[in-house]
C-alpha cells in the first residue's frame, strides 16, 4: 500500500469519526454553537476551519464564545476574530477582550494578536482600550511594548490614555515596575501625567486588587514618593497623599504636608486658625456665649484636616469649654472650626478671624457674651 494511499484512508477514517461532531455543530443553537464549533476543531481543524464563518456568525457572546476565539487565533484566523468582536455589544466586547488577555500567557497566538493590533489598527486598539488586556500578558514582548508606548505617550502627553496604560503596567509588573515609574516620574514636566504616575504606584502595590496590600512595595513606593515631593505641585501633593494612604503609610502621607504649601512657614512653622463657638442655655433659660480663639504653631507633619482631633480634647479642657453650661445646670452648643490652610499671602488670618466673630454673633444672637480666649498651641 502506497503512502498516498494509507494517508487517504486514515484521513477518510478521522472524517468519518467526526460526522458527530459536524452534525451536532449543524444543529447548535446559538447559544450552543460556539462549545460545538470548538468541539468539531478539537476533532478535525480542517473540518471545523471549513465551518468557521457559519459559527462565527450564529455564536453568541459569553465564555464558550471566547474560548472559540482563543482556538480561532491558534489557528491563524485573526481577521475573523476582530470581525466577531466588533459586532457585538461594548459590554461583550470588553469581555471578549479582558478573556484574550487573561489567555495571553499560555497561547503565544493570542499575544501576537493583541500586540499586532497596536500596528494594525492603533485606532481600535487604543480607542477601544485594547492596551488593557496586554496588562495580562506577562512576558518580555508584553513589558517591551508597554514601556515604549509610556515613553512614546510621556513624550507628547495625550489626554487620559497615558494614565489608563501607566496604571496597566503598575498592575502588570507590580514591584517590578518601580524603576520604571520612578524614571517616568523624574522626567515628568506635565501636571496630570506626574499625577498620574504617583497614583501607579499604589497599582504597583497591589491597592485595591483582589490580593492583599504588598507592603514592601508600598513603603519602597513611599520612598520614592517623598523623594519627588520637593518637584511636585499642590495638586499633585495632594494626590500623592491619597496614594500612600491607600499603601498605609500614613506617616509619609502625613510628611507631604510639608510640600503643600512650600512658600508659608514662618520661622520653621505653619500658623494655622483654630475656633470653638459655644453658646450655652442655663437651667433658668438665659443664654450666654464664648469664642475661643487660638493660633497653632505646626511644623509641617500634620495636615489642616488632622489639627482638630489632635487639638479638640485638650483645648476643650484649657479653654473649659462646657464647664459653664455645666456648672449653671444647662446645655451647650460648641462648633469647632479649623482654617483649611495655614495662613499666608493667599489666606489672610484677620479675615478668618473676622469671620469667626461674624459667625459667633450669628449663633449667640441675644446671648451673653464672655470673654474671648485667645490662646497659640504648638504641635
């Protein structure tokens, strides 16, 4: 027996042990026709190949689906895959293209695919945030292409899609995307972009992920960040406190403050504002009031959000604020008010003051009213 011939029959025997499987996919509902069509290429490609766009065009989206286009990309069939996707909903295409990614690693296929598309059709794929699922792909080609989109984005910064691929690399290389970042943050001149890049480093460490917090990656992230501080501007400092008290470090978080407001201290000091109007009704009905004034001294470790509960109880025992309504069997109000910045140029202190007393005399209305306590505390 030739070898053509022993070919021909062992072709004719595969064939005929896959009239099931043909029969089953040719009778698939919608629903069901994906798991066949893929059933019918695990038995024969070239069978199932030959019914590739009759599946294609009855399958419905959902995971068999995205299997059949992982397999349709094993077997060299990309165009029909993009073509699939792009007519289905945006929900289901997001789906289709978060599946591709999570199948990235193990078929080289679909890697191949996924980064093609950036030259093939840039405008899909960054429209359409393609990028994304490149983030799952783990391997050298992956990491290379990411980190020369980010130089080729940082270089002509445009609009959100350099935060959006910043924060997929930080995702997909975690701690090892720090010397990156690091970089992409000391050449950073544009505002958003260094914005950008210091909340990845929350990514990096894992904030928000299924996983728990990497805390060696979130304090060598915190280092980093404090080195920057000194460069960013007030917007940034501020984003930059969200992300390391995202990462708990809280006390890096809290040693920015000193970068906020840069130009304000006065002899190695912030002076910020500190109130409580208390208005108090006595056991016999009358009314008395009482500001309480004070300015605090504070180094630059604290935020103005932090002062009030560091300061409430032991300026509610210095000032007595309470004692009276107590001592006169009645009931107190007391607001407490903090400046929301140290004073300088931009915040004047007698116009806060002012306002103080304008609110204190609102509040008091026909109350007595005592002595103010004026008092400076230091932190």
């Amino acid at each position: 027996m030739t070898l053509f011939v022993l070919a021909l029959q062992l072709a004719t025997a595969q064939a005929a042990d896959c009239k099931p499987a043909l029969a089953t996919f040719k009778e698939a509902s919608p629903v069901a026709t994906a798991a066949a069509w893929s059933a019918l290429v695990a038995c024969d490609a070239k069978l199932g190949l030959a019914q590739l766009d009759n599946g294609f065009g009855r399958m419905l989206p959902g995971d068999a689906a995205n299997d059949a286009l992982v397999l349709a990309l094993e077997q060299g069939r990309a165009a029909q895959v993009s073509a699939w996707i792009a007519r289905q909903e945006p929900n289901d295409q997001s789906a289709a293209r978060a599946a591709l990614g999570r199948a990235c690693d193990e078929h080289a296929p679909v890697q191949a695919y996924l980064l093609g598309l950036a030259t093939s059709n840039a405008e899909e794929f960054w429209g359409k945030r393609w990028y994304r699922s490149v983030g799952d792909c783990h391997g050298p080609d992956a990491r290379g292409f990411l980190e020369a989109q980010l130089d080729a984005f940082a270089a002509k910064p445009q609009g959100t899609t350099f935060s959006g691929l910043v924060e997929v690399y930080a995702r997909s290389l975690r701690g090892d995307a720090l010397p990156k970042l690091t970089s992409l943050a000391e050449s950073a001149t544009d505002e958003p972009q260094l914005i950008a890049i210091v909340s990845a480093f929350g990514d990096a460490a894992d904030v928000g992920s299924v996983g728990a917090l990497n805390h060696e990656t979130a304090k060598a992230a915190s280092d980093v960040i404090l080195s920057l501080a000194p460069k960013m501007s007030f917007r940034t400092v501020e984003a930059a406190r969200v992300t390391l008290q995202s990462m708990d470090q809280q006390d890096t978080a809290d040693a920015l403050a000193a970068y906020r407001w840069p130009n304000r201290k006065r002899y190695g000091a912030y002076q910020y504002g500190i109130a409580a109007r208390e208005v108090w009704t006595c056991a016999n009905g009358k009314r008395f009031g009482a500001l309480h004034l004070g300015e605090v001294q504070e180094g630059g470790l604290h935020w103005p959000d932090q002062l009030l509960g560091l300061l409430e109880q032991p300026l509610t025992e210095q000032w007595g604020v309470g004692a009276a309504a107590k001592k006169c069997k009645g009931e107190a109000t007391v607001r407490w008010d903090v400046t929301p910045e140290p004073y300088g140029e931009d915040f004047a202190e007698d116009k806060w003051l002012d306002k103080q007393r304008e609110a204190m005399r609102a509040e008091a209305g026909d109350a007595k009213q005592s002595t103010v306590t004026e008092t400076t505390v230091a932190l």
